[in-house]
C-alpha cells in the first residue's frame, strides 16, 4: 500500500520503462496489410491483392499458449502455432489480419514464418504493442 498522497506506480510510469522493453526485442518482423483488392484478368488468372508495409521493426516473438490446436491437412495433421508478438509501442495501428512476416530471429526455424494477427491487446500500462497472431500455413499463402 503507498503511503498518502503517493503512487505505487508514476504517472509517467509506461513512458519511462518503454526503452527497456524495446532493447528486449531481438527479432525484426514486417507487418503489411491488404492495400487493395484482388484482380483477375481476362485469362482468369487471378493476381493477389497489393501488401502495404505498416511496421518494418524489431519485436520479441514468444509462445502464447500450450494448448496444441491443429487441423488435418490431406493426411496429415499440423499443430496452429499461436504467438505472442510484441513491437515497438509507438508503432503505426496494426490491425486484425494483417500479415506479421518474421525477417530475423535469433532461432533458425522463425525466419520466413508468417503470422496472421487475431488480436490487438491493451492494457492499464504499455511499454511495447502486444499481438496476438497465428501461424499462416503455407497452403494458406497463396
């Protein structure tokens, strides 16, 4: 308990720890969105839709959960990794489904992983932007 008249945390409190919580952020990811939509030309070859690059950065990359979640693709079954993703607090808004493509990691299977993300969380102190994102499976690419 603080004593009177005090706070246990500072007004300015996110402000001043959000540096530490940058320099603890060893990946770098590319964060890019739909910019447009898809065209199909008069062959009926289908061109994906343009990406916009919404933050080029550092993140810290982690598990979020240890419940194995999968599907059954052909005969196979792949587990849906789900991850936290944490970038720079003043980042530009990220939004649900946009694409978080990792570019560099200090663990050799997460380069060219890509990750949908599902949520956006907030919280009563932020230090960093806190995603929520899914692995995007390759089939899904395309």
């Amino acid at each position: 308990m603080p004593l009177p008249s005090t706070r246990v945390i500072g007004p300015r409190w996110s402000e001043h720890h959000r540096p530490a919580a940058t320099g603890s952020q060893t990946a770098v990811v590319r964060i890019t969105r739909t910019a447009t939509d898809g065209t199909t030309g008069g062959d009926g070859t289908w061109t994906p839709p343009a990406r916009t690059t919404v933050y080029d950065g550092t993140a810290r990359i982690s598990p979020h959960t240890s419940e194995q979640r999968f599907v059954i693709v052909g005969d196979r079954r792949t587990v849906i990794r789900e991850c936290i993703v944490a970038i720079e607090w003043d980042a530009a808004e990220v939004l649900i489904e946009d694409l978080v493509e990792v570019v560099e990691a200090v663990d050799p299977r997460l380069p060219g992983v890509v990750l949908r993300v599902e949520d956006v969380q907030g919280g009563s102190e932020q230090w960093e932007r806190i995603l929520v994102a899914t692995e995007v499976l390759a089939a899904e690419r395309q």
